[in-house]
C-alpha cells in the first residue's frame, strides 16, 4: 500500500492505493478531513479510466486488444457506478467500480 498526503487551508487530504497484483485491480481510497472548527463546503471530483491497449485516433470502434465498457449501471444503496464490458482479445468480462461514501452523520454525496 502507498499512502499520500497534504494538507492546506486547514483541510487534510489523503490518498491510499492499493494493488491486489493476483486479482488484477488497484483500489484508491480519498479521505478529506476538516481541522478547523468551521463547516467546510468541498467539491471533490473523481476520475476511472480501464487502459488495456493504446486508443487509436477518433475513439476509433472496439477492436482486438482493446475493452469495450458496454454497460453502466448506478446502484443507489452504495453509491457507486459499475462499468462492464469484455476483452476483444481474451473475452473476459471487465469491471469498473466508482464509489463514493462518507462518514455516518455527514451529508452524501450528491450525483452532478
């Protein structure tokens, strides 16, 4: 596990990541912490890209070595987006999990 951190204007944040190499999948966690005595307002934005094959010019149709992420799907009990699809070249189903939670008695988070 590799942990990153910084701190400014009173707000702490920290990165975790963690890679399962057996499993294939790397997870990252995001803490924001508020040390000041004051109510905070952030906008935290978030990003998940699967890479399995170099993407050819003008998002160019799926094609062998590449993974088409096919379906979507918000599940509303975590908070989370799940992405799938196959590998052209292995037909293995793919996944890609987002999520985002916070602590009990704080405000979830709101979908843009």
């Amino acid at each position: 596990m590799a942990e990153f951190g910084a701190a400014d204007h009173g707000i702490g944040l920290t990165m975790e990541i963690t890679v399962a190499p057996e499993d294939d999948v790397e997870i990252r966690r995001i803490s924001a912490q508020n040390h000041t005595d004051r109510v905070r307002r952030i906008a935290l934005t978030s990003y998940g890209e699967v890479i399995l094959a170099p993407q050819a010019p003008d998002c160019a149709p799926c094609r062998p070595s590449t993974i088409c992420l096919s379906k979507a799907k918000y599940v509303p009990d975590t908070n989370a987006l799940i992405f799938g699809g196959a590998s052209f070249a292995s037909e293995e189903l793919i996944y890609l999990a987002h999520a985002a939670t916070v602590s009990p008695g704080h405000p979830s988070p709101r979908r843009v």
